[in-house]
C-alpha cells in the first residue's frame, strides 16, 4: 500500500499503487434540485452504449430516488453496513475508506450484488420518507421528502475497480483522468464489480468480460461533452475539468464550483476514492441524511447555493448548465450574461441572467388566427 492525498477526506489514505492524479481530471457537477427523473439521461447513454446482447440490465447512467430507490439494490446501504461508523472531524474524515478497511488478503472492501439486484432498475422510484396522514393538507412544509440521485461511473481519482482488478486490465487515462477497461486483458473474474463502491461496473454474459461507461471519450476528444450531459432535459448537468489541488482557476466552471464555492460535493466520500462527480444537495432533504451521503461540507454548499440568486457570479456559472455542448474551459460573469468558452479560449454561448419575455397578441390578425399561448 501507498499514502495517497485525498483531498476530499482532508488527509492521506492507503491506496495499493502510487498516487498518479491527471494534469486535468474529467470532472461532472450535477444540481439535484433540477432533476425530474426523466430518465432521458439513462436513455440516451443506453441507446449509445449499451443496447446490444447482454447489456439488458446495463445502465451506465441511472437515476434513483433517494433514500429508497437504489441500482442495484441496496448498493450504498450495504456497504455503509460493512464499513462500519465513521466520523468526521472538520474536514478530516476519521473512519476508514474501502481500502483500508480491506480484509487482509483483499485489496478493497466490497461485495457482488446478486443477480436478482439489476432485475429492477426503477425499484423504489417515487417512493417518499415520511407518511402523509389520511386527511393531512398542504400547512407550506413538507415533511415528507425525496429527491432524485443522477448516477454515473465518478472516474474517481483513485479507482477501487482498478485497485481490485488483477490482470491490471483497468487503466486512468493521464490526459484526462478517465477510467477504462481493456476488454482484451479482461477475463471477467469480476473482482471490479466487487470492488466498485458505486456497483458501476457491469458483468457482460455474453462477452464474458467486464465493461463500465467510458466517459463518452470519443466526444470529449472532440470537445464535447457527454451524451448525458447533451440530452439531459432538466439542464442539471455540467462536464469540464478540475485541476489538482493547489492549483485552482477561479475562471474554470469546474474549479469554481466545487472547489471554491464548494456550492457542489462528491456522493459518499467516506468511501475513498475521490469520486468526480459532484452534486449540489437538494435543500429540502433533512441534513443527517445528506450529510451521510455528502459529507460535512453540506451547510455551506446550501448557504452558497441560496445566495446565487443575488450572487452573480455564482449565478453565471450556474446559468452555463445544459446550454451548450461544448466543453467549458473559461467563464466570465458579465453585468446581464455569463459567458463561456472553449479549449481554444472562443466564445461558444452566451446566457442573460433574466430570460427575454416577448407577449403577443392574442389574436394574430396576419394569420386571422387566435393564440392560446401568449406569453
Ligand atoms: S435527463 Fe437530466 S433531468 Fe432527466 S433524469 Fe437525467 S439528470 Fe434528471
Ligand atoms: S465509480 Fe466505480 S467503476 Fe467508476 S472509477 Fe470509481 S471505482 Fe471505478
């Protein structure tokens, strides 16, 4: 085992290779308080990648109901169960991560999921903490709660897959930090699958190898961001790139958000592989809860999130959501628009902070036609 900086647990861990962070590193935040479970993010990630024989239960992308919605069943409670309480303090996490709760002759901790676990993706969906009594009406609080969880594979920056795996078949691309299978070197022991704390690698029967979602690569290598970030309907998703630690742009969406406005946080750090993807909490949810799935930056993440609205920064880079497929490398926060801009450093979109209001007539005399929608 290596010590490994892990920013996000705010000290070193053991990790069985040397630390090898990208010069920039695949980097996604998701606003869980715009997500309306569409599932046209799941769709269109099946669609491209995995409609073919043996990929039925295979969703790169997925999107669960929180607390009871999960896919594959149950995968965070049991291995939050296995890995025991852990606290925080500070900012420093005091338990231990999957590898170094890992049993001696193991590298991670995990467990398979039966088969019977991907039988039913949407399991869950909808369904509320907290009863609603018969009779009760709307008093402007709900006490019940939901929200919606996007989940796709972190490209964490210290993967449990490819700790675990070994042929050595998984690999972290150095240009831009995402994690692959080589599926010539794979043999399908399975030990990724086991391994991975988000359950994101997936058993193929028929190719018998093991596969996972690949970043879309073939669009980041042209600039663009994925297919789910692309089609997501909500407009909830945002890709670009984080740089390491210590050397932050306030100027790069990414940078910006998450490490520092920390308006944006990585799901379940506690487990300890430095996942990348990074999700604004809902507000509504209780704190205890969010703060087990979150981690201890929660409160501030909320208080930042409740000041965009007058915070224009802030806002701009949080209008730069869903509104363009390019990557976004640069942003600026002008008076009226937040303004974003490629690798080249060209403008490709432009958001005004308030969005135009155009009335019309409600009779078009031109086309001696009435609207219904006028506004
Ligand atoms: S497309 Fe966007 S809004 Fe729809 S479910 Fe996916 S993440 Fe949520
Ligand atoms: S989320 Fe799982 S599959 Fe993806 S890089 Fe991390 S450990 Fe590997």
């Amino acid at each position: 085992m290596s010590k490994v900086g892990n920013w996000q647990l705010g000290r070193e861990m053991e990790f069985p290779y040397e630390g090898a962070r990208p010069a920039r590193q695949i980097a996604y935040v998701f606003d869980t308080n715009k997500c309306i479970a569409c599932q046209t993010c799941s769709i269109a990630c099946k669609t491209t990648w995995t409609s073919g024989k043996g990929q039925e239960h295979v969703f790169y992308n997925n999107v669960e109901s929180k607390p009871y919605g999960f896919f594959p069943h149950g995968w965070d409670v049991h291995l939050l169960e296995k890995l025991g309480t852990g606290r925080w303090s500070g900012g420093t996490y005091e338990g231990k991560t999957v590898f170094e709760a890992a049993a001696p002759n193991e590298r991670v901790l995990g467990y398979a999921p039966d088969e019977a676990d991907y039988a039913s993706p949407n399991l869950g969906e909808d369904v509320i903490a907290g009863t609603i009594e018969r009779g009760a009406f709307f008093q402007g609080i709900h006490r019940a709660w939901m929200f919606y969880l996007a989940r796709i594979c972190n490209h964490c920056t210290y993967p449990a897959c490819l700790a675990a795996c070994p042929r050595k078949a998984i690999y972290k691309r150095p240009e831009d930090g995402i994690v692959l299978i080589d599926q010539s070197r794979c043999r399908g022991y399975r030990e990724c699958l086991k391994a991975c704390p988000y359950k994101k690698v997936f058993y193929n029967a028929i190719t018998r190898v093991s596969e996972k979602c690949i970043g879309c690569y073939p669009l980041i290598e042209r600039g663009e961001q994925p297919q789910c970030v692309q089609t997501c309907i909500g407009k909830i998703r945002l890709q670009g790139f984080l740089s390491p630690p210590g050397s932050e742009r306030a100027d790069n969406p990414l940078d910006y958000l998450v490490r520092i406005r920390k308006v944006a946080l990585p799901l379940y750090p506690q487990f300890g592989t430095e996942p990348n993807v990074y999700y604004v909490p809902p507000l509504h949810v209780p704190r205890d809860f969010l703060a087990q799935a979150f981690g201890p930056g929660v409160e501030e993440a909320a208080a930042a999130y409740r000041s965009a609205p007058t915070d224009r920064e802030l806002l701009g880079a949080l209008l730069l959501f869903g509104n363009t497929p390019r990557i976004l490398h640069r942003f600026r926060a002008e008076a009226e628009e937040a303004i974003g801009y490629d690798a080249e450093d060209r403008e490709v979109v432009r958001v005004p902070y308030t969005e135009p209001f155009f009335a019309r007539e409600f009779f078009d005399r031109k086309n001696d036609v009435y609207r219904h929608n006028v506004t």
